[in-house]
C-alpha cells in the first residue's frame, strides 16, 4: 500500500479534472471518499449526482455527463478523467458511444455491468425490482438487446477494477462465478480495455476502499494499474 502511495504524484491544481459518476440507486455520497482522497492530488472534482431511477441510461447520459462536461469547459482544465461506479460506466459508455469528448484522459470503472447482470435477468421481472431501480436498472441484463451489451468494443483509454468478495449471498447464488454481488468478474470486462485488476471487495462498497481507490488513480496517471 504504501509503494503505490509512493507511486501517486500531485499535478498543478485544477489542471485537470476527474468527473466521478455513482451507480444504480446510490447519490454522490458514496463517491464522496474518493473525490476527497484525489482532490488532495491537486485534480478537479466533479461528483456527479444524477437522480439513477427516474430515466432511462440514455437520457441520464446525455443530461448529467454533458452538464459536467461544461463545469471543465468553465474552468478551463487541460485534461478530463473518470471515475465510475456500476451503472456509471455504462453512463459513459452510451455517451461515448455517439460523441466525443475534448481532452478526455483515462477512465477507471470500478464494478461495472460490461456485458450486464444476471440478477437483472432473473429479478427483473418483479414489480419490486423496478420500484427499487428504475427504468435504467432494466437495461442492465446480460441478453443481446441490454444496453451495456448494445455498445460495442471501448475505443478510449480504460482501466477496470472488478470485485470478488460479497455481503449479498442470496443474489451471489444467482451469478455465476466469482462475483461482487452483483456483477461477476467475467462480466465486468469488456473487449478493449487497457488493463484489469480483481480486488477483494463488494458491490456496495468497493467504491469507497482507499485501495481502490489509489489504484484507480495510477491508471489515470500511469495507463496502467500498479502490480
């Protein structure tokens, strides 16, 4: 831990900007440890807080990434990274998928449904599902017409982090292989990305370890994660 710490260098403040995106059915408050570790890097936050229930993945993409991407244009950084959790990559997938973004860096996608979930393919169905996750946590299964399976290869520079340990046994038993709880380590990647690691936490949680969250910050700085 303390070698990758060693690893991490301050840049100019406010040179460059990290937008954090949190996942299905979680505020910016569960981003808020990590925006607080980076900014002391000297990097700009932008701890997005969308409402992940109300919309479908697209109109959420469109409406919260784009406001983001305009607080970086007003402040005039050179380079913009991101941080996601789950449903947040796929975010900025979709948004990636259909437009540019100027001075984008690296992306870190910590837990994120790649190729979807199987606990959407066998709870989706339930009203209760749908109160709890909104018409975006419908989009997120593992069939071919899901919306993280519709998107295609990555074609940006991306480092993800998948989670093998659960708190949530019940649903783990719906996933097969090892699984945060709520994605699996298989399903976490996607066919362009620029390194993966496996680290040992949850769904819930993994976006708050300072582990993690330090080897998310050597792939922005680096291209890589630190071994």
């Amino acid at each position: 831990m303390e070698n990758l710490k060693a690893k991490l260098k301050p840049i100019d403040k406010d040179s460059e900007a990290i937008i954090l995106l949190h996942g299905l059915a979680r505020t910016s408050r569960s981003m808020n440890k990590a925006a607080k570790l980076l900014a002391v890097y000297g990097y700009y936050i932008i701890n997005v807080d969308y409402p992940s229930r109300s919309a479908n993945i697209s109109i959420l993409a469109q409406k919260y990434i784009a406001q983001a991407l305009k607080q970086c244009d007003a402040k005039g950084v050179k380079k913009i990274h991101f941080l996601t959790h789950s449903m947040g990559g796929i975010l900025l997938r979709h948004f990636l998928a259909s437009q540019a973004i100027d001075k984008l860096g690296r992306v870190v996608m910590l837990a994120p449904p790649n190729q979807g979930s199987e606990v959407v393919d066998k709870l989706g169905g339930w009203k209760l599902f749908y109160y709890l996750n909104g018409p975006a946590g419908l989009q997120l299964g593992t069939d071919n017409n899901s919306a993280p399976n519709q998107l295609g290869p990555v074609n940006f520079q991306l480092g993800v982090i998948a989670g093998s340990k659960t708190i949530n046994f019940l649903l783990s038993r719906l996933i097969p292989g090892v699984n945060d709880g709520k994605v699996s380590v298989s399903r976490a990647q996607v066919t362009g990305m620029k390194d993966f690691i496996v680290m040992p936490y949850s769904h819930p949680f993994i976006m708050r370890s300072e582990a993690v969250i330090e080897q998310a910050l050597h792939f922005i700085q680096q291209g890589c994660f630190a071994r």
